[in-house]
C-alpha cells in the first residue's frame, strides 16, 4: 500500500524576499507552525509515514524541524511549555524524513524524477505544501489514498478556478466517470486563458505510479524550459489511465502573499484559537 510522500522544496520562495533569504519558504509559520509541518501532518493522516524530501541549498532548517532538540526539549523539560512542542513531537514520532537533493532547478517533474532515491518502485503521493489544503473531514490526501485503493492508477486533485486565473496551473480535460471524478485526456501546463482545455485546474496534491520516472526521463523540457510532471502525466494518461479528483475541502495558495495572509487568519480563527483553548485545557 501507499506509505511514501515526497515534499519538493527545493524552490527559492522569491516572492517572500527578503523573509526566504536565509530561511526556506516551507518554514514560514502560519501562525505558530511552519507551512511545511500542515502538509506533513495531511500526509500522516493519509496513512504515508515515510516522508521524504527533495531539497536544495539553504533547506537544513526543515531538517532540524523534524528532529529533536535537545537543547530546548533541556530547556523546558518539566516545565508549562512542553506542551507546544506537543504538535511537531507527534509528527516526529509518527514518520520518518528522508532527504535528497536537487542539484539544479529543472522543474517539479525533475523534481519528482530526484525523489526515486528515496520512492524506489512503489506507488507515492506528492505534496506541493505552498498549497495548504483543509478540511473539515479526511484531508485531501487522505482521500485521494482512498480512490487510490479502488483505481490503482495516478492521481491528480483538481479544483475550478476562475478562467482569469488558470494561466498559474496545470489544466485538465478528462471525461467525467462519477461526479467530482475524471478519466483525464489532456493535461497543458500554465497555458494562456484562451487555450485552457477547461477550468479545472491541478492543485499541488499527486499520488503517482512508479512508471512515471520513466516518463519523466522522457519529458523534454516544456514551459519555462523546466521539465513538468504535468506533461509526464499526459503521457502517462495517453498509455493508460490518470484520475483528476475534485477534492473536498478549501485550498489556500500560500506561495503568494495574499493567499498566505489569507490562509494566516483563517487558521487563527479555525486552527490555532481551539488548539489553544484545548492546550490551556491540560
Ligand atoms: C505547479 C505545477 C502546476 C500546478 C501547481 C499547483 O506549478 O507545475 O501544474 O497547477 O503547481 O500549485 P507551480 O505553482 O509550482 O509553478
């Protein structure tokens, strides 16, 4: 069964300079978590334990975010605070973190392709955590794991944008097998409004099958010269079958100020205040 899932966070996170400039993207807290600690804990949820990241220079903080620290475990052993280090204990405990690195930045299909060092030849999820993804429910993972179970083929979730905004994503058009659920036929990356095959578009969830490095080895490089999963995907699609899901839950695009400023007072509100009242609980 699925137990990987790999974390591609090799990106520079330009948009938040100077906050990225000695601090990886992936590690700005929404609230009192880094970003990257919700997509690992979607991922545990789901079932995927054996977490594994694709990463690059400048990352080692996420490294020792999920590792222990003696030091301050030290610090504050015995004392009210331990409780907040609850959270990030549990994850640390639960999974294991393997890292590799992508030494060039060729695109996310090269970063997925960087990954089978640590995938081998199994079934694995992908988690783009600038996209946070919750629900109220089983997280979006956890439900693509379930389709997974029943179809044994990739996976993409996808949500409709509005058509002003599809230029950002991988684009869709599949035929429709039971509602919320498509048998994908074509798949662009990024293309202009006017030539989106529909406005459903890719959100940075995958379970993908082992026979996509492969592909992606023979992916030549496609929009913005980066080698794309999403044009490894259509290929896999037209050998054999690739789902698109529309998954339930809210999405938030955390690799954009506004969307990050966004998902920050939602988690205050829904996350974070009835965490905490819990915590003053015990
Ligand atoms: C990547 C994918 C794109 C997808 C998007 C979701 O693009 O290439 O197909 O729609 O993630 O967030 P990026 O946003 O990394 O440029």
């Amino acid at each position: 069964m699925l137990k990987k899932c790999l974390f591609p966070v090799a990106g520079y996170g330009t948009r938040f300079l100077p906050a990225t400039k000695a601090m990886p993207k992936e590690m700005l807290p929404l609230v009192n978590k880094p970003l990257v600690q919700y997509g690992v804990e979607e991922a545990i949820e789901a079932g995927l334990s054996e977490i594994g990241f694709v990463t690059g220079r400048g990352k080692r903080a996420i490294e020792d975010h999920f590792d222990t620290n003696f030091e301050l475990e030290h610090q504050i052993s015995g004392t009210g605070k331990e409780k907040y280090l609850d959270s990030v204990r549990r994850v640390i405990d639960k999974a294991s973190f393997s890292y590799t690195r992508q030494g060039e930045m060729r695109g996310l299909g090269d970063a997925i392709l960087q990954g089978q060092r640590l995938v081998g030849d199994e079934a694995f999820a992908v988690v783009l955590a600038d996209d946070l993804c919750l629900n109220d429910g089983l997280g979006v993972l956890g439900q693509m794991v379930e389709l997974y179970k029943q179809f044994r083929c990739s996976i993409v979730a996808v949500e409709e944008v509005p058509r002003e905004q599809i230029h950002k994503f991988g684009v869709i058009a599949g035929n429709e097998i039971k509602p919320g659920l498509w048998q994908v036929t074509d798949m662009v990356e990024k293309p202009p409004a006017e030539e989106a095959p529909s406005n459903m578009a890719i959100i940075g969830r995958y379970i993908l099958t082992p026979d996509i490095f492969d592909l992606i080895r023979e992916t030549p490089p496609g929009k913005n010269g980066e080698v794309q999963i999403t044009d490894a995907l259509l290929a896999q699609a037209q050998r054999g079958c690739v789902l698109a899901y529309n998954f339930k839950g809210r999405r938030f695009d955390c690799g954009s100020v506004d969307g990050f400023i966004e998902a920050t007072n939602y988690v205050y509100e829904n996350v974070y205040l009835p965490e905490q009242a819990e915590l003053e609980n015990k």
